[in-house]
C-alpha cells in the first residue's frame, strides 16, 4: 500500500514538475524587438532581419550587420559559441537572439543562438 502511494506521489511531482518547466521556458523567452527599439534596459533580445555583411576575424570571431525595416545592427559571434556558422552570408534572413551590449557607444547584440 505504502508503495502504491509513493509511486502515485513520484508520479503526479513529475508531471507537475514538467508543466512547471514548460509554463516557465514560455515565461523567459527573449523579447522579439525591432531595431531601432533596442536600447540597454533589455539584456536579452529576438530580432528578425537580413544579414547585409559578414566579416571573420582571424581569431574566429564573426561580425554580422543585420538590417530590418527599422535599421541596421552590429551582432557578435563569438568562436564556438554558435554552431553551424560556417553558412552564413549576406543577403540570408536570420532570426537572432543574444545579449544586448553597448559597445563604442552603439549598440550591438552578442548572439547565443541563429536561425
């Protein structure tokens, strides 16, 4: 009986702790925001756009200009921190996310993920 109880209890944590995870991950989802709405008090972002250049320096390190109907941003990608770059090129569409960094007095977006 006691068994009984202990898996119907284990049961229902999983499943509440499931629905926790899911609602949550929902709940923490970066903000999608045009250019030109991009300012420090977001740390991380989502934007959609064209890549219009890319540049890799010889440490590895990618810099892209990604353009939407609002303006043009610098984004940052840094070796190893994102996979499958190596097919990137102007003119593609992406949808970003990354970190919000002021840099030389403009912004820019460190990117942790590229669709």
């Amino acid at each position: 009986m006691k068994e009984t109880f202990l898996i119907k209890i284990s049961l229902l944590t999983v499943i509440v702790g499931i629905i926790v995870m899911y609602l949550s991950s929902r709940a923490f989802q970066p903000n999608r925001i045009k250019i030109e709405d991009i300012s420090e008090k977001y740390n991380y972002i989502k934007i959609s756009g064209k890549i219009t250049e890319v540049s890799t320096s010889k440490s590895g390190t990618t810099f892209l200009k990604i353009k939407d109907e609002t303006g043009i941003i610098d984004a940052i990608i840094f070796k190893n921190s994102v996979k499958n770059i190596d097919n990137i090129r102007a003119g593609q569409k992406v949808e970003v996310i990354g970190k919000v960094e002021k840099y030389k007095g403009k912004m820019e977006i460190i990117i942790s993920s590229l669709q």
